[in-house]
C-alpha cells in the first residue's frame, strides 16, 4: 500500500507567505510496502499483485530563456483595498530558477491502472490560504476525498470562484476568517482547475483532483519525484498553466525497484505574455 504525502498550507503552519518554498509545490508518494508480491486468493475480491513498484523522477526546463513578468500589482498601487498592494503582487504563472527549473507543473499518471490498490485518501485536511490578496499556494493536488479547508487570511473579503467540471464552487470568504470553508470532491479531474477571485481580478491559482495517489508538482527548481509508482508502461500527464500540456502522454516504462529518469523541456516562447 501506497502512504501519499500532501502539501499542508497555511500561515499557522509556517507555509504562508513564501510561495515558493520546496514544501509548498512539490509532492512525493512512497510506498511502504513496495517490494510484496503476495498475490490475492482467486475468490478473495481484492486486487491482483502487480509486479513490483519504481519511482518517476525528473525536471521540467525552459528551452531558452524564461520571460521576465512583470508585476501584476505594483506595490502601494491598490486604492480600494490597501492590503492588497502593502508589498506588491508577482506574476506567479511562470516561476523558474537560474537555470530554468520551472516550477508549478503538474505530472501525473492519466488514470490508475488496472488490478492496483489504490490506497485511501489522506485524513489531513490542506489548507488553501489568501493572504495579502494571493492564493497561498499557488498550485496543489488533492486527493478524491480530502478536504480543502479554504480560509482568508487578510481583513478582506475575497471571492473564491473554481472551475471544475464536477464540483464548482463560487462562495464570498469574510475577512479572517481562518475556520473557513470545506471542499471535497467525490470525483477525479481530468486537468487541473482554475480558481479565481471575483473581488480582485489578478487573484488566480491552479489545484488537480486525483483519484490515486501517483502525482506530483515540480518544486522551485523544476524537479519533481513520484515513489511507489506501479511497474509496467505507464502513461502520464505533463501540464502547466500558460502551456496547458506540455505533454499529454508521456509513455514511461516503470522499473520495479528502479529509479526512471524523465527530462522534460517546455519552449520558451509558450511562456511568454500576461
């Protein structure tokens, strides 16, 4: 069985305010029990043993060099809401390193595959923060099943509107309000959505819902790691927010107990613009 690990979001749990740190965009799955080859009983109902498992690694660089974005808000630019602008607001649709590690994409396997248990989703709830009217964190993944706590932390209020194909939501969150709201999806997403706030408009930020645990989001230096991926030609997904796929299928042939290098290149010219 599988243990995923997701990120947990939120200034009471030291993840607020840089939105770039390595806990907040990148996810890794291990499994605990990888190396069993005990097969079910034929009458037992329960999945067929797979071969073994592998791990997926890899790095997403830019072709070229990455567009300089300006500023979306400058700073003290926000009249109706001064909070908004106390330090200035990044363009956060294209974050790379110096030496073109883009952060922020998503690569995941297109669907589970056959006779594989698929553990439970994780119990803990990942909190989708705003704070100095930016969604903290930018990108995430959740699992079928677990919670969203969605919260705010400024003194105003924001607007939280997604676009799902399966769970919409578009709901006013007060200023301070760190209860916040629940969202929990009960089906699986084929890209990841889009939400924004109808209150300020540059206010965006990207979530994908999965139904397994095998996915995972580049950290601050376009690397990214997925442990205790089933073995056999797997096919996965490679998605970012100003290219849409960069690939959308990409065949790996997973190794049991072998680690597969995946390089993956974005051109730079798909980055550039608003």
């Amino acid at each position: 069985m599988a243990l995923a690990l997701l990120p947990l979001v939120g200034c009471e749990r030291g993840l607020g305010g840089g939105a770039y740190t390595e806990s907040q965009v990148t996810l890794v799955i291990s499994s605990t029990e990888a190396g069993s080859t005990d097969a079910p009983s034929a009458d037992s109902g329960a999945p067929a043993a797979v071969a073994g498992f592998g791990t997926v690694k890899g790095k997403v660089v830019i072709d070229g060099a990455a567009p300089s974005l300006p500023m979306l808000l400058a700073k003290g630019q926000a009249t109706k809401d001064p909070v908004c602008s106390i330090n200035g607001v990044p363009n956060e649709s294209v974050v790379a390193d110096a030496g073109g590690g883009l952060a922020n994409v998503f690569v995941y396997l297109k669907k589970a595959p056959a006779g594989v248990e698929v553990p439970a989703a994780p119990t803990d709830k990942i909190v989708f923060d705003q704070k100095g009217c930016i969604f903290i964190p930018h990108t995430f993944i959740a699992r079928v099943g677990q919670t969203i706590n969605i919260t705010n932390s400024d003194p105003v209020a924001h607007n939280v509107h997604t676009f799902s194909n399966t769970k919409s939501l578009n709901s006013a969150i007060q200023g301070n309000d760190t209860k916040g709201t629940d969202l929990v999806y009960d089906k699986s997403e084929t890209l990841p959505i889009k939400t924004v706030c109808d209150f300020h408009a540059w206010m965006d930020s990207y979530h994908l819902v999965v139904d397994h645990p095998w996915a995972g989001l580049t950290g601050p230096d376009g690397s990214f790691e997925i442990q205790g991926v089933p073995a056999g030609k797997m096919e996965f997904v490679v998605w970012h927010e100003k290219t849409g796929y960069v690939e959308r299928s990409l065949k790996i042939d997973v190794v049991p107990d072998q680690t597969v290098e995946v390089p993956v290149k974005v051109p730079a010219a798909k980055l550039a613009g608003k």
